[in-house]
C-alpha cells in the first residue's frame, strides 16, 4: 500500500514537471480564481458584520406627545423599564432637549430668533441587549397614546443588509463562474497529460492495472495544483488584510467595525484549500472519465 502510495506522488511530481508550463498556468488561474472568490467572501462577512455591530449599537428615542401630566410621563417610562432585555433607559425632558439643540447648533444659534417657544418634545432613550429586542419593542411602544414618534435607525440597517445581499449573490455567482473555470482549466491540463501518456496507459491495462491505480496519479495532480493555487491566494490574502486592517488604525478610522485578522484569516484559507482541493480532484476526474474507457 505504501509503496503504491510513493509511486503515485512519484509520478504526480514527474507528470508536473514534464507539462511544467500548463501546470504553472494553471496554477496562477486557480490563485486569480481563489483570490477573488476570497475578496468576496472578506466583503460580504465584513458588511455583515458591520450591519450586525451597528444593529447592536443602535439605540431607541421614544418621542413623548406635548401636554402630557407628569403622571403619565413617568407611566410610559415603567412601561418602557417592563420591557424584555431592556439595558438602559433615560429621561430628556423639553427643556433640556432645547438646551442641548442650542449646544449642537454653536455659532449658529441665531437662526433661533424665529422660533417662538420650545418645540422640541420630551423623549425617553433606551438601548437593549439585542437587535430584534429592540424591533419587538419598538412595534410595541409606538402604540402608546402618549407616544409621538419612535425612531432607532431601522432605514441604515435595512441598507446595509440590502447591500449585503446585493455583494452576496454577486459573489455566489462569481463563484460559480471561477469554479467552472478552474474545472476547465485543470481538466485541460490533465487531459494533456494522459493524453501525452495514453501509450503508457494502454499499454498498463493490457498487463492488468486498475482504473484506480492508473488515475490516482492524475487525481494528485489536480489536487496538488488546486493546494498549491489556493495557498497561493490564501497568503496573499492573509497579507493583504493585514495591511487594510493596519491601514485603518494609521488612518485613525478604528471605529469601523472590521472582522479581526485572526481567526478569521485562518478559517478563510481553510476554505480556500479545500475548495481548491476539491476543483482539482473533479477536474482530473472529468479528464480520465474518457481515456479510463479506452
């Protein structure tokens, strides 16, 4: 068995090297390939996550209607503490709002002179322990009669998820596309290689040898190709987030809330070897399935 084992290698890396040049094109086709398929995947799971990072930061402001009683002021704010996983809450009452709105406004408070009284309305601010809590909670406070108006920036998250989507199906039919391609490729490259050797195949089914023994080879081949593609690209793009994610820290834009570089580096070449793995076993699959008949 081992022996079969050492043969099979041997003749992989003989076969390599004697169709060095198609082997190394198609190499650098399955890096291109791999290396765009994983610039996609780092897209889509970085905007996901970014979507899911702001979902959880995103807090709810309970706009309370004019002419209320303190009574029922203080009554929507129990019914906003009885609220499931609800983290924090607090109280801004008009006055304060005003005052913080003439802050924000600076040098420019003057467009305040045509504003008679104060029209900005009480609010309570609440935040909760996870995004559909704060979805479930905000279908029910927004019926309150003593509720105006709730906003927690459901239109930016819908957006975001939007594009996501949009990133994702492009890049699952990016995918398809590259994986057809790298199948052609490396079956081309296989076919030329038993092809270059149909004599000595022919000639190693009449002395009795199996299918199995004569392809083994040839499956090698493509999975060493595939392996060695997608190593490739995996390094390259180990790198390359390296420098985006150090790019962002010299820029000063910390705040964006990037998937750090490890593990999630190391689950993406593990991805990415198998996947080119297993192009390149189908590949040489696809070749001998004609030349195993002969």
């Amino acid at each position: 068995m081992f022996s079969s084992f050492g043969y099979f290698w041997k003749e992989t890396f003989h076969s390599l090297f004697r169709n060095k040049f198609m082997a190394i094109a198609s190499v650098l086709t399955v890096t291109l390939s791999m290396f765009i398929l994983g610039v996609f995947l780092c897209a889509v799971l970085n905007i996901n996550h970014m979507a899911t990072y702001l979902e959880s930061q995103v807090e709810m402001t309970v706009y309370l209607k004019d002419g209320l009683t303190t009574d029922q002021v203080m009554n929507v704010g129990k019914k906003l503490k009885a609220q499931p996983e609800l983290k924090q809450i607090s109280f801004k009452n008009k006055d304060q709002a005003f005052a913080d709105f003439k802050k924000n406004l600076g040098d420019q408070q003057g467009i305040l002179d045509a504003i008679n009284g104060n029209p900005l309305p009480a609010s309570y601010s609440t935040s909760f322990a996870n995004p559909q809590a704060l979805k479930n909670a905000a279908a029910i406070v927004a019926k309150y009669p003593e509720v105006d108006s709730v906003q927690y920036g459901q239109d930016i998250i819908e957006q975001l998820y939007k594009v996501a989507q949009v990133i994702r199906l492009g890049g699952i039919i990016l995918i398809v596309f590259l994986a057809g391609a790298e199948l052609f490729i490396i079956s081309n490259t296989i076919r030329l290689t038993v092809f270059a050797r149909r004599r000595e195949i022919q000639i190693m089914k009449y002395v009795g040898a199996t299918n199995g023994f004569i392809r083994w080879p040839f499956i090698f081949e493509g999975m060493v190709i595939g392996c060695i593609g997608s190593g490739i690209a995996a390094f390259i793009l180990w790198e390359g987030y390296k420098v985006v994610l150090s790019e962002l820290v010299s820029a000063g834009l910390v705040f964006i809330p990037m998937i750090p570089l490890w593990p999630f580096v190391g689950y993406l070449t593990a991805i990415l070897l198998v996947a080119g793995i297993i192009i390149g076993i189908l590949g040489s699959t696809i070749s001998l399935r004609k030349y195993m008949k002969v």
